[in-house]
C-alpha cells in the first residue's frame, strides 16, 4: 500500500476524533473554523453587549480591530500603546491601578522605581488600595528598593481621596477628555490632508457620483490600462480610438472628450492636474462649475461604457445634453441661495450643445 493511503487514513482518523473534542479544548467564544459556529455570531453578541451596557448605563470602551491590522499590518498599535497614551486624575483612586497608570507627573511609577516594583505582591492594585491598606511588599528588601520606599510612602502620605470617579485624559498638551478618537489620533501619524476628499465629499450631488469624482481625481478609476494591468481586460486601448485608455486619455485626450472640452472653450493642462482645477469658461458661472465638472465627467463615463458594453456611441451634443439632464436633477439637492448659480450654468451647457 503506498506511503500516501497510510498517512491520509491516519489523518482521517485524527481529525475525526479531534471532531468529538474540539469544543472541550477550544472557548465557547471561539466561532471562526469550527463545526457548528460562524463568525457572524460575533456580530450579534458584540451588539446584545453593546446594548446591555447602555441599559445599565455602565462605562464601556469598544475596540475594532480587523485581521490585517492586528496580524499582518507593521504600522498599527498595541493595547499597550493605547494605555501609554492616558493620563489619570484621581478622584477615588478605584479605577487607577498604583504602578501601571500615569497618574502622577512623568511616567508610572512601575517605570520609575522598577527595584520597588519588582518587590510588590500587589502590582495591579488601585490607588484606592494602596492608600487604605498599604504597598504589599516582600518581607525583604534590597537596598536600592529601601531608597525608592521612601520616596514612595511621601507620595501616598501626599495623596487625598474623595468622593467620585476617576477621570481619564489624552496624555499630551492639550489633555483632551480620553476618547478611542483621540487617542487613535494621538497614535496616528501625520497624514497631508488630503484635498481631493476635501473638495469632493462636501459637492451636493449623488454618492455614486462623488465616489466616481474622486476616483477619477486619484486616477484608481477601472479605466482599461488599469484594468490590464490587473489581467481583467484583454487589452488597454480605448474603445474609441487607438491609444491606451490611461484616466487622463479618456477624459481629457480622445477625441470624444476633446470634442466636448472644446466645444465649451475649457482649456486642458499639460501634465497632471486635478479633476477640481479646471478652469471654467468665462460666460459661466463660477459658483457652480465643481458641480458641472462632476456632471460633464460623469457623463463622459456613461457615453464611454454604451460604447463599450452596448456599441453605442454619442455625439458630443447628446452628451452635453445629458449633462444639462442630471443638472436638473440634482437642482433640488442645493439649498435655493445656490440654484441661481446652477441655473445659469446649465443655460450655459444647453446653448453650447446646440450651438
């Protein structure tokens, strides 16, 4: 019998018996990769949790973190790096441990006299606890812990309990109230802001359209170069001439979208630039044209995939037609201060698209 039959009937009989005894050896908490249990039960106990909390009132901090950044990323933080980040002001002193939490200047007090600290008995106990029934110390002391002891009964001596809870602060400058969006920001790096989202998400237009918007602006739209280089489209060239359809080359560089620019007198820059820089036409109005870029790009897409998926091709009046349709559509998403401005854009559009 060959090697290969032996070794899977071994394996078939493990893992048949680990069946019968999974669930004794592995928590009740456990859902992922075993018989009986989905994931999706985490969902509705992270929420009958939540709730629960809510009706008691209680404290609650909630932490959510995703498999690739707590296995596989390099630039997330620890539980460690968050306690780091806090900062208590004692109150009862019940809910700040002694040793692990800064609630004196500098750093805990583990960190500072860690020959003491190597001594104590009770090294996760409150400041309410050392206050009332002393360190927990080992019976014997080394010298360097003898020197530190002194140090540390003037700080419980110096210490006053009274009445209330304990408040937790972002340990930085400005001490703001301790948040998990605070202290994520403090963990944070610095990011540049990003001033596509910044012109993009505030646009009263549809969602679908700000996604598309700022897809173009950061060149991740599913154009075909794109899509070639991911081995989903069997070639990169554009569908409706000869040279690769980059983001820039769709929009702005074939004919059809030459056509279009040119027919309103919109200048193109050389190079890259952003979707939000275009210069508008003189006789438009300026207020509204971040809202007709959007519409005219939009446009531009959905005349590209009929010519791509249903070979259907359009005419640079029809497009600018359709671009004067969606403006009326999305009119009633302004406040009525801003559709004066709209208005004379979309007259705008309607005259160039049959001039």
């Amino acid at each position: 019998m060959p090697t290969s039959y032996v070794m899977k009937a071994i394996t078939k009989v493990l893992m048949t018996w680990l069946q019968t005894t999974i669930h004794a050896l592995v928590d009740a908490d456990q859902t992922g990769f075993l018989s009986g249990h989905h994931i999706s039960e985490n969902i509705v106990y992270a929420a009958d949790l939540l709730r629960c909390c809510h009706s008691r009132k209680a404290p609650t901090l909630v932490f959510k973190i995703d498999f690739r950044k707590a296995f596989d990323s390099e630039g997330g933080f620890s539980i460690k790096d968050l306690h780091r980040q806090n900062r208590a002001t004692v109150v009862d002193g019940r809910s700040t441990s002694f040793w692990m939490d800064k609630w004196l200047p500098g750093e805990p007090l583990a960190t500072r006299f860690p020959a003491l600290f190597s001594h104590g008995t009770r090294r996760h106990a409150s400041v309410a606890t050392v206050v009332s029934q002393g360190l927990g110390l080992q019976t014997r002391l080394t010298a360097a812990a003898e020197s530190e002891l002194l140090v540390i009964r003037r700080f419980i001596d110096g210490t006053s309990l009274r009445g209330g809870p304990d408040r937790r602060a972002i340990d930085s400058p400005s001490t703001p109230r301790f948040s998990s969006r605070e202290a994520y920001r403090a963990l944070s790096p610095v990011h540049p802001v990003d001033t596509t989202a910044r012109l993009t998400w505030p646009l009263r237009i549809p969602t679908k359209v700000k996604i598309f918007a700022y897809l173009v602006d950061i060149d991740r739209l599913s154009t075909r170069v794109n899509l070639f280089y991911k081995s989903c489209a069997p070639s990169d060239i554009c569908a409706a001439c000869t040279s690769p359809e980059t983001g820039r080359h769709l929009f702005f560089d074939c004919p059809v979208s030459t056509a279009i620019w040119g027919q309103l007198d919109v200048p193109i820059p050389a190079g890259s630039f952003s979707i939000w820089d275009l210069p508008a036409p003189p006789p438009s109005p300026s207020g509204a044209w971040h809202f007709g870029v959007a519409a005219i790009l939009w446009s531009i897409w959905k005349s590209r995939n009929d010519l791509v998926f249903n070979r259907v091709t359009h005419s640079t009046t029809s497009t600018l037609r359709k671009v004067c349709d969606d403006l009326t559509l999305w009119r009633w998403r302004l406040r009525p201060a801003d559709r004066t401005s709209l208005d004379g854009l979309r007259a705008f559009l309607l005259a160039r698209a049959v001039a």
